[in-house]
C-alpha cells in the first residue's frame, strides 16, 4: 500500500453501519476470509461478524500479486490494519467536527463513537451517511499492537460456516450463467506434441454441438459436459509425438540436463559461500557425502480447474468466473491472449476447492473464453481429473547432494549442498556451520513446474534434517543435542525443545518402533516435528503411529484455524513423504488418476498433536506452508530409528511397503 492510496480502496461503510473490506487475496481453503475480517474488526472497535469481505474480484479491489508465499497474513492484514485504523481516524474526526469537541471526549466501540460526557452517540453509518472515506492511508496509521488485540488473537468461528456445513457454498465449477453451454478441449497425445491430421465431421454431425479450432487448438460446445465429452471423443486426430525421459533415471537428467540461468552470489541468490569447504574437509576427521532425490508429486486439489467465460458489448469486455491464487495474473494471461485492454477484462474468483500453489495460471480461463467467443454464449469449462492431473503443472523433482565434515569432537566444521531443480526455498542451513557452499542448479524439466505449497522446502529441508541425522549418529551424538549444539537462533531451538518435551523425545517405545525429529524455518515461521512409526519386520508396513509438531508464526491471529492449518498440513504432508510420485514416460502421464495415484487416506492419519508457540512480540508470519515441511524428514529418520536402514528418496514407500533390505 502507498500514502496515496486512500481508505475507500480498501474499506466502506454504508450508511446501515455494514463494513466491507476489500482485498486481491482468495479463499482457497486457508480461511483467510476469516482472519482478514479479524484485523478489520480490531481496528474498528467491533464484532467480527459485522465485517464482509469482498474477495479476488479485479473491478472491485485493489491490484494484489496474488494468495502465494505465505504472504496474505504478513501483507494483506497489515494493509487492512491500515485501511481500518485510517477509517478509525476519520470516523473520530467526523464525530469531532459534529459535536464540536476533542477527540480525547471519544469513545469508539461496538459500532458507534460516543461522546463520554454527554452520552451522545452514533452509529459508523450515520457518520459516514454511505459516503466514501476518501481520506489518504498513512504508512504510519495507528495499528493496535499484538497484545491489544481484541478480536484478532482468538478463535473467532469460520466466515459463512453454516454454507459449508449445509453443502450450499458454492465454488468456481458451480457458477451457472444464463444460456451457458459446456466445453471441452482436445489434448495432445503427450507433451509437445504437434498435430498432423484431424477428422471432426462425426463430432460436427450431433445435434447442438459447434466445433472450434484455432490454429492447434481444438474444442467443443454442447448443450451438457457429457455431450460435449461425447462430441469430443469422436474427433479423430493423429499427433507426432517427440522423445522425452521417463521416470526411470530422472535424477540423473535432472543433474546432467542444466537450464541456463545466471548464478548469483549472496544470501538471497542462487548460491553462498562462506568460510573454506575445501579446507575444512581436508582437516576433517570424517567426512560423510549422500544424495537425496524427491519425486514431481501433483497438487491434486478436491476442485480441478474451472471457469466461466462471457464476453459483452459485442465482444468488446470479457468477464470471467474461475478457481486461481492469481486473479489479476489470470486477467493479464486474458489481456495478452485477447488484445483488450485490462480495463474490459474481469477475473472474478468465487472460493476455490483447494489450490496449494497450483492454481498460480489461467489455462481454463483462456478455454472458456476461446469456446465462448465462438460460440457467442457463455461457457463453461471443467476440467477432469485426468486433465488436471496431465496439463497442469507438477511440484518440481528434485537430487541434492549433502557433503559435510565432522572434527575429531563431533562437530560440524563443513557444508556443502547442491540443489538440482528443486529451488532455492530453505536451501541455506540454519544451523552453525563455519565453512558452507551451497548452490542451486536450475535443470531442463521434462515436466511442467512450478509452485507447491512450501515450494522446495519439502524437498530442502527433507535432505538437510535427514543428513543431520545421519551426521549425529557418525559422530555418535543423540539427533536433538546435535541439533541443539550446532543452532543459535532461539526461535528454532524453542520449536525444537517444545516439541520434543510434549513428544517425550528420549523415552521407551516398543519393539520395531521408531523416534524421529526434525526442525527448521521457512518464509519467517520455525517449526519442529517429531514422529513415531511402526515397522512391520515381515511385510515391511510402515505405520505412522504418532506426530507432534510445534508451530511458531509470531502473533496468532486465530489459533483453532491455526491449529487446523497445521493438522491439514501434516496429513498433506503424509502423501509427498510416502506415497505420491507423478509416473511418466513417452510424454505421457502413467497415472492420472486417484485410483492410481496414492493420496493419504483417513486410514493413514496419525495420532497428531500441535503445540502452537504464540509470539506477540513479533509481527504474525505465514502459516500455510511451513507446518508442511517437518513430516518427511521425521517419519524418515524415525524409519531409521526403527530398522537401522536410511531411506533416502520421496515418497518412501513407493510400493507401499519398505524394500525388504530395510526390514529388520
């Protein structure tokens, strides 16, 4: 937000007293309609149900980049903190300039600002009569700190609960719009493939149906999806299909198969060198080197790709319903595709069935606008999940390769990571390391890619807390004092002490049973996780028992929603670590559906238990993705715990059960 900025970009009250709240950001689950309502209501001195916001509609508020990063709490709710306590302000100045009095006679609550002495009083709307606040956002406005907060700081219940228990909430593929008809898109036999012949006479034939191509894009219109499925199955075409790698030997093409990109040097950069590795390695009493892969994974969202698309004044504006994190990305997509001008194009984005940073672009959206400009009625276009699980984009894979020295006391005197296509999120180690090289290296995926929720800190942080377990047991220290001896940042230490007392880290457990740890930091959050499991010695079954985790975001705005947040991450989590691994060969996905793709089940959630830390003294951060990263690391070190064998590739159990070597 900039001081021109003004508070009617970001707030109104109608003369009724009714507060809406407007932001970029969208509702994908995370609950941020919730918690965003929270900050507005703190500022303003009044019941958070009395606040409606409206969300991710790019005619109605303000430019945003989009729900990505961790970034709506630490961003979004401080401009919104902003905008109130402006709003706040000029409220009490309106009252002031009524009753002709100082400000320090004013009591603003529940609504109303009252004059203490005379008991006068009056509603916001009867302040503002409806009229827009106009007045400029300081940078400076007044926001309540942390251990002020009223509404914020707890449990307030879930924004429009009731819709969602009763099954009337309704989403982007539930949009309906008068004399709308249905699409479907022909795909390409496998990546990259081109078109050589194509045959729609069969699919022109049915009554009701319009076939559309430009240039290799192909599609149909029908009065129903299934008789646009149907329609679509009966074209014919032949594609030449190019040469691609396959699942089999993907981390080494990840290595030897460099994209260009410049390295850059520094703490925000692609690689960092601190200190002498070369040297620290030669004077090592041990030295220990491993590789780490993890496999592309899906997001496979409960909702796939949806969208509407209508175009008005004889197609001259185009206005789009859809499910994205990017409502102005997906307008630009929009803008460029189409050659209109920003100001005729519309993203609205009802709440999204789940995005977990795969809903960053806008290929329905573009689908259903080319459908519908050629049809001349709106469209919708949902795709399958064979679709989403083919043509969107994957969680990158990844090989890293850890090389560490250990002195002749058992500390860590070297560091030395390299990061192959993964990306650079909590690649840098937070522990006290003197001589570190670390070094991304962006590769030529066979594969699109792009965001997962915690981006490649699944991947990171999965090597980094696996090879300090591996390193504690070389230089023969117990995994958390090896951690403990090595870190001096407190946060991460407070997470890591916290988990392990409620986890009873050090204390019995049964036969073929397994205690594993792990810690780290990511986008200004800390989190440690502890894991027990349960190895079946005969069939190799790996039970995930139990996981306590200890979550630490600065300043809790909700604290149940918090909780939940890290619950679902935990159970989201299960899949990557265990399960799930995108299957690929010819340009082809092998397995694109839920039967074949294995996401965690209810039978596979364990015993959970979160200890949140709640930090008043530091600005809130991000907690939709940290919480995820822990899981892997401590059912991968716990595996170890309880057979002796190292697994070092996600998932873990790519057959289900572990590889008879690592039974015992």
């Amino acid at each position: 937000m900039t001081s021109q900025a003004s508070i009617a970009d970001w707030l109104h009250i109608d003369a009724d007293g009714r507060i809406t709240a407007f932001t970029g950001k969208a509702e994908v689950g995370q609950n941020v309609r919730t918690s965003l309502a929270q900050a507005v209501a703190d500022e303003l001195r009044l019941p958070v149900e009395r606040v409606r916001l409206v969300m991710s509609d790019t005619v109605r508020v303000p430019y945003d980049r989009g729900t990505f990063g961790s970034r709506s709490t630490p961003d979004m709710a401080v401009a919104l903190r902003r905008a109130a306590a402006a709003a706040r302000e000029a409220l009490l100045d309106l009252a002031c300039e009524r009753w002709e009095c100082d400000r320090s006679a004013l009591v603003i609550a529940d609504g109303r600002v009252t004059h203490a002495e005379t008991g006068q009083s009056l509603t916001f709307g009867e302040l503002t009569r409806g009229a827009p606040l106009a007045q400029p956002v300081p940078l400076d406005a007044p926001v309540t700190p942390p251990a002020q907060w009223t509404m914020a700081g707890r449990s307030a219940p879930k924004a429009n609960a009731a819709s969602f228990v009763t099954g009337t909430h309704r989403y982007a593929s539930d949009v309906v719009r008068p004399g709308m008809r249905y699409g479907k898109v022909l795909r390409p036999a496998g990546f990259g493939a081109q078109l050589v012949s194509l045959d729609t006479t069969a699919a022109e034939a049915m009554p009701g149906v319009a076939v559309v191509r430009e240039g290799d894009f192909v599609g149909v219109v029908a009065p129903s999806s299934a008789l646009a499925a149907q329609a679509l199955s009966l074209i014919r075409a032949e594609w030449r299909v190019p040469d691609q790698p396959s699942s089999e030997g993907i981390f080494e093409y990840l290595k030897t198969h460099p994209a260009q990109e410049a390295t850059r040097q520094g703490p925000g950069g692609s690689a960092f060198t601190t200190g002498s590795v070369e040297a620290a390695l030669a004077a090592a009493a041990r030295v220990l080197e491993q590789t780490y892969t993890t496999a592309y994974i899906a997001h496979a969202p409960l909702e796939p790709r949806a969208a509407v698309a209508e175009w008005g004044d004889g197609g001259r504006t185009l206005t789009v319903w859809t499910g994205t994190q990017r409502p102005f990305g997906v307008r630009d997509q929009l803008v460029e595709t189409f050659g209109l001008p920003p100001e005729r194009v519309r993203v609205i984005v009802p709440d999204t069935g789940a995005g977990y940073g795969g809903k960053h672009t806008g290929e329905a959206a573009i689908e259903a606008a080319r459908l519908a400009r050629a049809a001349g009625v709106p469209v919708k276009v949902v795709w399958t999940r064979e679709e989403e699980m083919t043509w969107a984009y994957f969680r990158p894979a990844a090989r890293i390769d850890l090389r560490a020295a250990l002195d002749a006391g058992g500390t860590l005197t070297a560091w030395e990571c390299h990061v192959h296509n993964a990306g650079t999120a909590a690649m840098r180690t937070p522990y006290d390391v003197p001589n570190q090289h670390i070094e991304y290296h962006p590769a030529a995926s066979p594969l699109r890619q792009g965001s997962y929720r915690a981006l490649a800190a699944t991947a990171n942080l999965f090597a980094r807390e696996s090879f300090m377990d591996e390193l504690a047991h070389a230089a023969g220290v117990e995994p958390l004092r090896f951690r403990i001896r090595h870190c001096s940042d407190r946060r991460l230490l407070a997470v890591l002490e916290a988990a392990a007392e409620r986890f009873g880290w050090g204390g019995p457990k049964p036969p073929h049973h397994g205690f594993g740890l792990a810690g780290g930091t990511e986008k200004g959050s800390y989190v440690a996780t502890c894991a027990e499991v349960a190895v079946d010695p005969q069939t190799g079954a790996v039970r995930l028992v139990r996981v306590v985790e200890a979550f630490e975001c600065g300043a809790i705005v909700n604290p149940d929603h918090l909780r939940n947040q890290v619950e679902g991450a935990i159970v989201q989590a299960i899949g990557g670590a265990f399960y799930e691994q995108v299957e690929f060969a010819g340009g082809r996905i092998l397995n694109p559906r839920f039967s074949q793709y294995r996401v965690p089940r209810f039978g596979d959630v364990p015993e959970i238990e979160v200890v949140l830390l709640d930090r008043k003294d530091l600005p809130s951060a991000g907690a939709g993705e940290t919480p995820l990263i822990g899981l892997a690391p401590a059912a991968a070190n716990a595996i170890y715990d309880a057979t002796g064998v190292r697994v070092r590739s996600l998932p873990m159990l790519p057959r289900g059960v572990l590889e008879p070597a690592a039974r015992r």
